[in-house]
C-alpha cells in the first residue's frame, strides 16, 4: 500500500496519474496547503521541504522497513522502478525519459508556476514579471511541441515524462497560452486526457478538494515564506 500526501496541484496529479496507470493500491492522506497542515511535524518528518506530494511506501521492494519519498520527480522515478512501468529498461530509452522529466522538474514547472504566481496571485501585478514568465512557459510550450511533431508521447511510448508535464499544460489559458500555436502539443494533451488513468486521478482530485479557490488567509500562507518556517 502507498501512503500518497496529496492536494490538488499539478504536482500532485502528476501521482495520482501514475498510480491510477499502474494500478498500484493506494491511500490519499489529504495535506491541505492553504490552511497551513505542510507544516505539521508528522509531515515534515516525511517532507522536510513542506510541499506536497510525498509518499511512504508500505510494502518496498526489497521487503524492508516503510520506505518515505518527497519531490514528485523522484516519486515517479521510485514508483517507475518499483513496478517496472513507464519509464525503459534499456539505458538509452531510460536515459531519454530521464532527460524530459528533469527538463519538467527544472524548466516548465518552475516558470508555468511563476507564471501563475505573478498572473494570479501576486498583490501587486508588476507586467515586466509578467510577460517573463507568460514567456518563458511560451517557449517551453514551443520546446515540447516541436518534441512531439514526430512521435505519440514525449519519450516515444507513454511515461513518467508525459505524467510529469501533461498536469501543467492543463492550465494552459491560466498561463497565457494558445493551444492553437501548438497542434503537436495538443494532440498530445488530448489523447493523455482521454485515458482511463488520467480521467480517474482528476476525478480523485474533485472528491478531495471541492472548493479549488486559494483566498487571502491561503495566499499568506502559501507565499513569503522564509526560513523561520523551517524548524529546528
């Protein structure tokens, strides 16, 4: 069984994806970030980072004690491993996957959530930050559709690569974004879209979260934060 730490961000979809694809037994233990519960002791002590998701894996594959993963990269890279799915077996295939996951760790998750940040949350709206990050995740948009002109998915057949980009695509109008500007790209969301792994994972996320609005009490939560978060 996997113990999946979880609130419906684009990061925590990228989980629920993968487990709902490989039909892996899990529990959502909700962490619900705008009223501050990342903070908790008994979450720290799994995510010393305080930001969702994280897992413990109850039955690891070597038979050992409870095994606690945070970052949602190297959760989809354990899990990958664990079931022998979704990521090659062969070194360069892997070595491909790799690449486009961390190129989504790095790249268009951090500038889609500057994006986000500066667009819709942000008190004061300052356009030079703005149209940075409108244009920055515009070229990424353009790096991943001219990656998918010649091939189904990302790596060729359907990934953690694909499970880790396709959540923050999903709010492409949020980010400034015309899906006409990019066919290759779209297809590509619509046929992840229609899968039954995806469409169940979304659906977990309503039954979690049935009022996605982030108030004025979540913002000061969510953003400024320093170190004095970070308890000894």
């Amino acid at each position: 069984m996997i113990d999946l730490y979880y609130w419906t961000t684009p990061n925590g979809h990228k989980i629920t994806m993968f487990l709902e694809e490989a039909g892996l037994p899990y529990r959502i233990i909700p962490v619900s970030i705008g009223t501050g519960e990342q903070f908790k002791p008994e979450f720290l002590a799994i995510s010393p980072n305080n930001r969702i998701p994280a897992i413990v894996d109850n039955a690891p594959s070597d038979g050992g004690a409870p095994v606690s993963v945070f970052e949602s990269g190297a959760i989809l890279l354990y899990l990958a491993d664990k079931v022998g799915q979704f990521i090659p077996g062969d070194l360069r295939g892997r070595a491909d996957v790799l690449q486009w996951l961390f190129w989504q760790m790095a790249g268009l998750g951090p500038m889609a959530g500057q994006n986000h940040h500066f667009g819709q949350y942000a008190p004061e709206k300052i356009p030079y930050a703005i149209t940075r990050y409108v244009n920055e995740t515009n070229r990424l948009y353009g790096v991943l559709n001219k990656r998918l002109a010649d091939r189904e998915f990302v790596a060729g057949e359907y990934s953690i690569a694909d499970m880790a980009c396709y959540p923050w695509t999903v709010l492409y109008e949020r980010q400034g974004q015309n899906l006409q500007d990019f066919p290759h790209l779209a297809r590509w969301m619509e046929a992840i879209k229609a899968r039954p792994g995806t469409i169940r994972a979304y659906a977990r996320a309503k039954e979690i979260n049935t009022a996605p609005t982030v108030s004025d009490a979540a913002k000061k939560i969510l953003f400024g934060q320093t170190a004095a978060v970070v308890k000894p």
